[in-house]
C-alpha cells in the first residue's frame, strides 16, 4: 500500500513523508504536491528509497 | 518510508485559502481592497516578522488585493491578502491586541489558519491523485494521511 503523509505543525512547518513506493517513484508522487504547498526545503531519501534502485559494484582485480 | 521532504509554506490557492477560512471561522472576501487595522503606524513593532521588512511598505499598510475578515466579530482587525518582495501572496495584519478577536480565530501569527491552509491544499492533492484521505489532529500538528494499493 502507498501512503503519503502531510504533517503540518502549528508554526505552519510542512513535512511530507512517503512509504510503500519504489525507489524513484516516490519522489515523482510528490513533487507537484511540494511545488502546491510551498518551497522545498530539504529533502532525505531513506533506505527504502536506495534499496530498490540497485547498487552498482565495480570489481577490480589485478593479476 | 521512501523520502522525507521538508516545505516552506507559500499562499498559493485562494480556493484552499477561502476553505481553509471557513474552517476557522473566518471568511475571505475577493477583491476587497482594503483590510481594517489601527489606521496608522505608531512605530511600536520591531520584530523580524514586520511586515515592511516583507514587501509591504508602510504606505501601504490597510491595503491588499483581498482581504481576511472575522465571521460575527466586526470590531475585529482584519487580515491583508498582499504580495511579498517575491511575488508570492502573503498575510498581514495588525496584531494589537490579538486583533481584537482576529488571532482567537486565526491563531498568534496567523499559524492557526496557514495550518488549515496547508492541510486544505494537501488532502485536496492527494484526493486528485486518487488517494482515500484522513485528516487527524496529532500533538497539536495536523496531519493528512493519503492511502492507495
């Protein structure tokens, strides 16, 4: 299940958090509802977010 | 959780904005371009939040493109709809005195009504987006909660 979550506190502070979405997606979910809101101030991806895009491994080895 | 993302709140909607009135007893009228205060400056506010210090120049004080009035309370001050040095819309009034009734409704420093504002515009995306919507109230933050499969 995908959740989006606005938390707005009383000095009209904005945190809007995302979970159940796969790696980039989420951010494209709420990029227009951040741009409706306001200026994006700062922006943390999680583990979820990093997992699910892949890691790319480069191997080295000499002879 | 697959992002957090932090958000300076701008006035954008005034849809959202007039909902968001109503929500708090007050009511936006459009187009009204005055908005009542003291009537002159007096010179007794120096904080950050001045609104000269804004974009709104003291000649200009009880002006605005529309304004922000107390349901059933007309000896309340009023809010101004106005534009900062940015372009952007944004909120002013007079504070003396809580507004005489205006910051019951609005709250101090109109945190109460931009709260609702915000809370408007995001259920009111995430009901576009096809999201079931939830609004509760969470240690005094209101929080809009959108779910989907």
């Amino acid at each position: 299940m995908k959740k989006v979550t606005i938390e707005i506190d009383e000095a009209g502070n904005v945190v809007i958090a995302t979970a159940g979405f796969s790696g980039g997606e989420c951010l494209k979910e709420t990029a227009d509802i951040e741009r409706s809101l306001g200026v994006t101030t700062s922006d943390e991806k999680t583990p979820e977010f990093h997992k699910t895009l892949g890691a790319k491994q480069t191997v080295s080895a000499k002879a | 959780m697959s992002h957090v993302a932090k958000v300076t709140l701008k006035i954008k909607d005034l849809d959202a904005l007039a909902e968001a009135c109503r929500q708090c007893g007050l009511e936006l009228v459009r187009g009204q371009r005055t908005y009542k205060w003291y009537g002159r400056s007096v010179g007794d506010y120096g904080a950050d939040d001045l609104a000269s210090r804004h974009g709104h120049a003291v000649t200009d004080w009880g002006k605005c493109e529309h304004a922000i009035r107390v349901q059933g309370n007309d000896r309340a001050y009023e809010i101004g709809v106005v534009r900062d040095t940015a372009g952007d819309l944004s909120l002013v009034y007079d504070n003396w005195m809580g507004g005489y009734g205006l910051e019951d409704k609005a709250g101090k420093g109109l945190d109460k009504l931009k709260q609702f504002y915000a809370a408007t515009v995001g259920a009111r995306m995430l009901l576009k987006k096809g999201y079931n919507v939830v609004r509760s109230v969470v240690n005094n933050n209101l929080v809009v909660t959108g779910t989907k499969a």
